[in-house]
C-alpha cells in the first residue's frame, strides 16, 4: 500500500500515560479537515499498560484489517502500526510501540521522519494533553495557507488537573492581557524574555522551518521558528494542557528557572551563528530586548550547566555577539534591575 499525500504531521510522544492517552486521540481523531493528516503515536516503552490501551483503540476505531490501508511490521527498535480511521478518513495513525525506553539516550524523531519530511505543517500534542475542539487544525492550517510569513500559529488553552478540572497554574505569570503586539508577528525577542505565553500543545508550523532533530525543548522550538517567520495567535482554547502532580509546573521555582534557562541558553547556539535575517530584528527596541536578556543570563549564570556556559561563552567571543546585538554607547546599567 503507498501512504497518504499528508498535509499536517501530529508529533505525540508518550510515556506511562495510560490513564489520558484515549482523550489524546480522540482529540485528533475527532479533527474535522479538508486535508489528510497522520498522527505519529511514540510510545516510549510504557511499563502502566498504555501499549494495551493504544492497541485496543486502535482495533475498535481504525481499519487495522484492511490491507489497503493498514499494515503492520517489526524492526529491530519498534512494532509498528499504521492504518486509517474508520470513519474519519483523513485520520491516519502510525503507532510505534518502542522496545526500549529512549529517556537521555537517544532522539526519537528519526523513528517518524518517513512520515514527516513530507508534511508541510507540523503540530505537537503529547500524551497528557489532547484538544478540546474539532477545528484545532483546520483553522490553523487556514492561517499558515494564507500567510506566507508566518511560520507558527498558536491558540489560548485551558490548564487542567490530572482528573480534567479546569484550574489556575501555578507559578506561571498570566498571560490573559497580553497586548497583541506581544503575541503575534515578529516576537522572537519578546520569547526570548518570557513575555508570550505559548505552550507546545496548542501550535502548527512549517516543518521546513524546524530540520534539526537537537531542538526539542519547547523553547528552544519557539524561537527557532521565530527568528525565522511570524508568529500568529488564535484567540479560541483549542488544547488542554494537564499539570500533574509531579510536572514541571508544581516543581519548584528553581527546577522552572533552570530548565528555562538551559532550554535558551541551548538555543542561543544557533542564535550566535547569527542574528535574525529580518530587518526588523535590527530595529534600536528589539536589540534592547535582547540586551536585557543577556543581563538576565548573567544574573542567573549560577543556574546554568557548566558545559552549556562553555559552549556558550565560547559562540559569544567567536562571532563577537554582544558587540553584534547591544546597541553602540548605550548604558547596560539601566537594565541591571529589570
């Protein structure tokens, strides 16, 4: 059988999240779309059953019989599963039940990227999450066919506890009021600050824009594409994102601050290779912007890895980035406080 024509890819990597994978795919199977899309299941070697749970959904909502749309194989890392909704015929799923579990080993995108390297978007919906309204793509997609300097469109969320209630986050700034300035268009310095509220289950982007299989981190995603394109926002909840007892967001606030400030300081890398291409980026405010967030880095430098401030410290002598970035003559002072 030959695969789909696919337009969008939907990344979810799961682990151990029996009890909410089913809400995760019935979110995507429930898109309504003038377009096919596949859904990329990863489970990471679950050891709570979700590879049981995965498999009986896919028997009781996928034509896993039907050999002109289905089949199924082994490898040496995965079983794999693939097959197209029984009602929902721009629903496709490829299941990839991994044997051996990837944490800190080993990137699992090039596991999916037969599927991948053909879409033209590409959204990300892990396996606690799921999205709560049937249009979540669709409209997204509509964005990203009609403008083509935007490269990532994103909606409003709801957060949610492990049993679905809906609730206020925990040592995360709202972003309610935000002015649209700072949420949509060129805002890669306003991301590198932490100004925009955007979370990974709620986004659609231009594959071409996100090659390298070392960026992961949300973060580091965010900005990669936004020193590239536009930003839009898309004012509906579309997603639900789950904080569960013991996720990032009841962490501490120091595990937070650090793994925020590893994830930018890993992006800065690339960023050091150069300076965003758009003539906007060169602009006296967006160049304060990222004066101050280097005042930040100092700040917090006692968070940092040690070979991330190494290889940091080493991109920002090479191509002599401060002098590159901080506006000539102008006061660094100002934003010691801020």
């Amino acid at each position: 059988m030959k695969d789909s024509n696919f337009k969008v890819c939907v990344r979810c990597f799961t682990f151990n999240q029996s009890k909410y994978i089913i809400e995760t795919m019935n979110g995507f199977c429930n898109q309504q779309t003038n377009f096919p899309f596949i859904c990329c299941v990863v489970d990471d070697a679950s050891t709570d059953g979700e590879q049981e749970v995965i498999t009986d959904y896919l028997n009781e909502y996928f034509d896993m019989h039907n050999s002109s749309v289905a089949y199924k194989k082994e490898t040496d890392y995965a079983h794999i599963f693939y097959s197209q909704h029984k009602e929902n015929k721009n629903c496709y799923f490829v299941v990839l039940f991994l044997k051996e579990n990837h944490y800190k080993k080993k990137s699992k995108l090039p596991y999916i990227e037969k599927w991948r390297r053909n879409c033209k978007y590409e959204a990300i919906c892990e396996g606690d999450d799921f999205w709560c309204t049937n249009t979540k793509l669709q409209s997204e997609v509509n964005y990203l066919d009609n403008d083509a300097e935007i490269g990532l469109v994103y909606t409003n969320f709801h957060y949610i506890d492990e049993i679905g209630n809906k609730i206020d986050a925990p040592n995360v700034e709202p972003y309610i009021s935000l002015p649209k300035y700072i949420r949509e268009g060129y805002i890669w310095h306003y991301l590198l600050n932490g100004e925009c509220g955007v979370l990974t289950c709620t986004i659609l982007f231009r594959h071409r824009l996100l090659q390298d299989e070392r960026i992961f981190i949300d973060q580091s995603i965010f900005l990669t594409i936004a020193r590239q394109s536009k930003f839009a926002y898309i004012d509906e909840k579309s997603s639900c994102y789950r904080i569960l007892p013991n996720s990032a967001m009841r962490s501490s606030v120091s595990w937070v601050q650090r793994a925020s400030a590893n994830a930018k300081f890993y992006q800065l890398y690339y960023f050091s290779k150069g300076f965003p291409t758009n003539k906007f980026y060169f602009s006296f405010k967006s160049k304060l912007h990222v004066a101050r967030y280097f005042i930040r880095l100092i700040k917090s430098w006692s968070l940092i890895d040690e070979v991330d401030k190494k290889t940091m410290l080493k991109n920002i002598v090479k191509n002599n980035l401060l002098l590159t970035l901080i506006p000539q003559h102008y006061n660094l002072t100002l934003f010691i406080s801020s």
